[in-house]
C-alpha cells in the first residue's frame, strides 16, 4: 500500500461552519439592530473576500459601506459577524489585506475562515443577482439579515437559493470511474457530476447523468457526504454508484476521456507517486473525498 493511507482525513472544505446562525433571533429587526453595532464586518468586493494574513478579514463597521448589502452570518460566541458587499468598479483600499479569489483562498485559509467566507459568498453573490422581483420586476429589499428579499410593489418573497448538483464516483471490484470534463484544467480526472433537475430524486440524477455522460448502468448508489459549494450557490450530493459492467461510452461532447483506476493507483496518484500529465482533484473539492476515502476504504 502507498503511503497514501497516512494522508490525513481532512475536513471538507466550506462545510462545519462554527457559527450559530441564530435564524429564529435574526428576524427580529431590534435584536439585528443591536448586534450589528457590536458587530464585525467581512468586506467583499466583486465577490472576493478581504483577507488579511490568510485569515477572514473582519472589520469594524465603516459608514463608507452604507450603499451596499449587508448579511448577517450568525454568532461566533457572543460575537455578531455580518458580511458588507462594498460597491464600485474600484478596488476600495481598506489599509490592510487584499480582496482575494474565494476558490483560492480556500487553499490558504482555516477551515472554519473558509466555511463562514462561503457562506457570506453564497449570500452577497445572491443579493448582487436578485434585486428585482421575478414575479413582477420591480425593486426588491433584503430583510431577516440578507435570508429574504421582498418586492415592494407585488409583495413577493424571495429566498437565497441553494441547487443541487450530484457528483458520483462508478465504482467495479477494485477499480473506479474517472472522466476528464472537457472544461477541466490539463490532465484532471474526477467524479461526474451534474445538477438535479426538477422531478428527480437524487438517485434519479445520478443515474441519468451517468447515463448521458458516460453510457453507464447503474446498479445500486450510495451517499457518502455533502459539501457546500458557492460558485454560486450549489450543494454537493457525493454518492458512490455501483457499475453493473466496464463497458461505458463518452459522450464525447461534456467528457472527452474516462479511466478505470484501481484502489492502489488511486493511493499512488494522491500521493504525487506516479509522475505523468493525469491529476487527481484538489483537496478543497468534494471530488477528492470520494476517490480518497474509497481508495482507502
Ligand atoms: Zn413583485
């Protein structure tokens, strides 16, 4: 066995927030009022969070950032944490750190930085997108903290959204699935994946996309765990999918190349032990846990 099995089980990456997101509390406009003065801000501009010294760069409120949305991201402790969406075509210079690629800067920051910088993410590109009602088209204004939105003229409510994709993992025997996705960087390999559609079940998607993308039959599936994902707004079902045989076809339009790997060159290629142009999925991708904990398994 490759030294792969001591790799440490890490935790997935933008889930495990530690914050208490006091959702019953969050709607009560006097109680908002009161922790958004006692509040730290986390700005983002253009999507990006401030990060200062690789950490999530909270900071005192600044009327400067009156114009834009602010969220509520809960309580960490007694400690109030609210993202502000800092408007302008300007990168705003804070005197401390930089606005930083969020996909990035999950390789860089603390787990928990990275789950409560996603989270704020999810929320700030959402209100960025859904000012106007899709019911009647007029102006909405976010409530409940930034979890609402209402228009003013038709009175609709509107919710952040969150919008599954499945991403699944063939598995034969000893060996698994992976297919190169013809938006992949060079040389990636991962699970497949796709996004539910209305009137499926999980297991429905699984099956169809396996289907359309890779010509598999699919015995037997089985979840494994989820992850958050906020470009914008997915959710992802990990699941393992038993193939009843080898035999698959590529769509060759979405992916454009499949392997069967064994547990062993699995084990090797996390490990960097096997030097060619394939690459395993990143450590931040939910991906990664499924081809590394089966491999393990
Ligand atoms: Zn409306």
């Amino acid at each position: 066995m490759g030294k792969a099995a001591d790799l440490p089980n890490l935790p997935i990456t933008f889930a495990g927030s530690p914050l208490e997101r006091a959702s019953e509390r969050r709607i009560d406009p006097t109680w908002l009022a009161a922790q958004f003065k006692g509040g730290l801000f986390l700005p983002f501009w253009q999507n990006k969070p401030l990060i200062v010294e690789d950490r999530a760069g909270f900071l005192p409120w600044r009327d400067a950032w009156q114009e834009g949305v602010c969220v509520f991201l809960g309580l960490d402790e007694d400690q109030a944490l609210f993202a502000v969406d800092i408007v302008g075509e300007t990168d705003p210079d804070l005197g401390c750190g930089a606005f930083a690629d969020m996909r990035a800067s999950a390789f860089v920051l603390p787990a928990r930085d990275t789950a409560i910088a996603g989270q704020a993410k999810a929320l700030i590109d959402w209100h960025r997108r859904h000012g106007f009602c899709s019911n009647c088209g007029a102006a909405t204004a976010p409530c409940d903290g930034g979890y609402r939105r209402v228009c003013g003229v038709c009175a609709a409510e509107h919710f952040p959204r969150t919008d599954p994709v499945v991403i699944m993992l063939p598995v034969l025997g000893d060996q698994c699935l992976v297919g190169r996705n013809a938006r992949f960087a060079n040389g990636l390999y991962s699970a497949f994946a796709g996004f539910v559609e209305p009137g499926e079940s999980m297991e429905d998607a699984v099956r169809r996309e396996l289907q359309e993308e890779a010509g598999l039959q699919i015995g037997a599936i089985r979840y494994h765990a989820s992850q958050p994902w906020p470009f914008p707004s997915s959710l992802m079902l990990g699941c393992y999918a038993d193939a009843l045989s080898r035999d698959f076809k590529i769509d060759g339009n979405e992916i454009v190349d499949a392997r069967w790997l064994s547990k062993d060159e699995v084990r090797k290629r996390l490990a960097k032990e096997i030097e060619d142009e394939m690459t395993m999925p990143a450590s931040i991708a939910i991906a990664h846990h499924l081809v590394r904990d089966w491999a393990n398994g």
